[in-house]
C-alpha cells in the first residue's frame, strides 16, 4: 500500500523548486496559484534567501503549491492517483496539501486558506516573541514532564525520540539551561510557537473564513494530524485542518495508522526529505521515496507502480460509505438495512488498546448493506457501512 505525504514549515531550502520552474507546464501552473495567494511564488522559490522563505507567510503558502503541482507533476491525469494511492497525510500546513490533493477542497481554496493561515500565524508570532526547539532523544514521558514544567507545548509529536516544544523565548531558554535526561536541543528555523494557545487568534480567523468553504468527502483516506485516525467526512477535515493551528501534531499516531494500514511505501512531495526521515527511523518496514527534482519522476511512478493499490472510498457513487477512523474491534450500534439515520447518528463504535470512539453517520440516510458485523476487527479507512442519503449535497 502507498501513501503520499506532505511536509511541513521548516522543509523548504533556498532555490528548491529551480530545477521544477525549467518545466513550462510546473512553472505555469506555480504562476497561477501565485496569483491566487497574491505571492510570487517563483521567486520565493529560487532566488529567496533562506531568512525571507522563513516568514511563515511565505513558507507556507509556498510549501502547499509546491506540494500540489509536484502532485500533478507525479499524476498528469489526477484521477489516476485514486486507483493508486491507499492514503494521504501531511505534516502541519501539509495537511492542506493533503486534503486538496484529496478533492477535499480545490487547489485554488487550498491556496486562500492558506495565505490568509500563513498571514494569521504570522501576525500572532509577532503578538510575543515565541519559537520552537526539537528535542532528539531522551524517554518520552520524561521528556514531557520536563516541557510542562517549563511551561512549554509538545507542539510536534513526531515519533522515531523527536517532540518538538513551543513556548515563549524565556521558557525555551529555561528549557536549554535544563534539558531532558539524555536528550539534544535543536532550535528550529521557524518564526513563533505554532501548534500552541498563541495561535488562538488565528484560529478564530480561520473559523471565519471555514464556513465559507465548501467541501467534499475525500477521494482516499486522509489521516489526520490531531490522532492519527481516518477522517472521511469533508467538513470535519476542514474543521480539524482550523483546529490544528493551535493543538499538538500527532506525527506518531498518523505513522501508527500507517502501520495499522499496513502501508508499505511512503512517498513525499516536494520539498522532501523530513517525513521519509522520520518514516526511515519509526517505519523500519516501509519503503521510501523523497521526490525532490524533476529528474527523479520517473522512478517516482515505479515506485507508485509497485506499491500502489486503491482506496476503498475511490469511486464517487450517489451512496456514502462510513468508515472505521482506526483499528479496532467494530460494535455495532444494531441498525437494520433499510433503516434511516438521522445526520450525526453513532452507527457503533471502534475499539482498541488506546480508546474507544463513536462512529457516526455525518450525513445520514439509509442503511443500504452493512459491510462489516458486530465484533469484526477493522483497520482504519475499512467501510463499515453502506447509506444512501436523502439529498446528496456537497458541502
């Protein structure tokens, strides 16, 4: 199984997307969407310093293009990707990535949101002055003990011994005066704590802007930063892509998913390196690949070619499937076929070692085919059952 990933600020490098602009159709494509975030794109990515390309309202609207047109780089014809792509994932401001190239959102939403994200956590970074620092190493819980007590966010849990803390600059110097046990501080090249209350701001914005935004189911699983679960419901994708401005993200557990999914190549967007970084330390299993110039698309498709298979969600009928959010063993809630359930209704719930959650119907109607019983064990993404809704009306 294949999954596609996108990375997150602190990824981009001066100059990275230079040897992709030498492609008429990549450097038109990155034009366009420059104008819908009112941002020279072209320019950010090749002749911009790496202190300019650091502004977070830079970074990130530049890491989303570059993800997507690389995206369409790999797929000249996008519907082809869901006969290949088990899943999709994105670190931080990669998850809009990740849910554009989901069809959860248009490539051109993607970009207005995030511009306006980017300006926003640019304009709290600025309220305080506020950063972040990797700590590599050391035991995971005493590692988090000692960011609590200083008053720090373990803003990134990434797995593989990296946690990222986020906090003020006088807590993450009081942190470099008193590391964890057998841990090594890397001060990160970003411009505020992200992930943390002092993005509060930015999320009330972002709230704003959501409601406006229509959406669609996603086209593969997409895996959410806040849990690592399958989240197959496109409002709450969105929902949770404004939430995540200033909650933890859960690397770990999306890379747990991964294994629950039984994932066996990781591929990463442009600019790549970070997540198959981490997927070489905590996915000792998992093949990977970093696209990071043109000239490496060709293996790029033998490698989508060889681990490959489609989605359960891939096709788009005028019924809905609701899916299992991760591993565990599913109890049904004792619907028949034939019933109706009202929009938000528990169709059971998912249990593991880690917790039991609600399945519900987010759109609702009628139940059309069970495709699981009570007791079955489930993997996350796997259809659980079959409804045929009353209106089918994208949101």
């Amino acid at each position: 199984m294949l999954v596609i990933v996108a990375p997150g600020q602190g990824s981009q490098t001066p100059g990275f997307l230079a040897p992709w602009l030498e492609d008429p159709d990549f450097a038109a494509r990155i034009d366009w969407l420059s104008a819908v975030a009112n941002l020279d794109l072209a320019h950010y990515g090749t002749d911009a310093d790496a202190e300019t390309i650091r502004d977070t309202a830079v970074a990130q609207p530049l890491l989303v293009a570059s993800g997507l047109v690389g995206a369409l780089a790999l797929f000249p014809h996008p519907a082809d990707a869901f006969a290949t792509v088990g899943a999709v994932a994105g670190h931080s401001v990669g998850e809009i990535t990740a849910a554009a190239g989901a069809r959860v959102i248009t490539a051109e939403q993607a970009m207005v949101f995030v511009r306006e994200r980017g300006r926003a956590m640019a304009e709290a970074s600025a309220a305080t002055p506020t950063g972040m620092t990797a700590v590599l190493g050391g035991d995971l819980d005493d590692v988090v003990g000692v960011l609590k007590r200083h008053g720090l966010t373990p803003a990134n849990v990434n797995g593989s011994g990296q946690v990222v803390a986020a906090g003020t600059r006088e807590q993450l110097d009081a942190l470099a005066a008193d590391p964890p046990e057998g841990a090594r501080l890397r001060p990160l090249s970003v411009a505020g704590a992200f992930h943390t209350e002092h993005m509060a701001p930015a999320v009330d914005l972002l709230r704003r802007h959501a409601s406006a935004i229509s959406t669609h189911d996603p086209r593969t699983r997409l895996l959410s930063n806040a849990d690592g679960h399958v989240v197959h419901d496109g409002r709450d994708v969105l929902d949770r892509l404004v939430a995540q401005v200033s909650k933890p993200v859960r690397w770990d557990l999306c890379q747990q998913a991964m294994v629950d999914l039984g994932v066996t190549g990781l591929l990463e967007m442009p600019p790549a390196g970070t997540l198959t970084g981490l997927a070489k330390r905590g996915l000792t299993d998992v093949e990977t690949f970093s696209l990071k110039t043109p000239d490496q698309l060709d293996d790029a498709r033998d490698f989508v070619e060889r681990h490959g298979q489609p989605s359960p969600m891939s096709a788009s009928p005028s019924w809905r499937l609701v899916v299992a959010p991760m591993k565990g063993t599913f109890t049904t809630s004792g619907a028949g076929v034939g019933d109706r359930l009202p929009a938000g209704t528990a169709v059971g719930t998912v249990s593991s070692l880690r917790d039991t959650l609600d399945v519900t119907a987010g759109h609702g109607g009628t139940v059309v085919e069970w495709l699981v019983e009570d007791g079955d064990p489930v993997a996350p993404g796997q259809p659980l059952v079959r409804l045929h809704p009353e209106a089918v009306v994208d949101r």
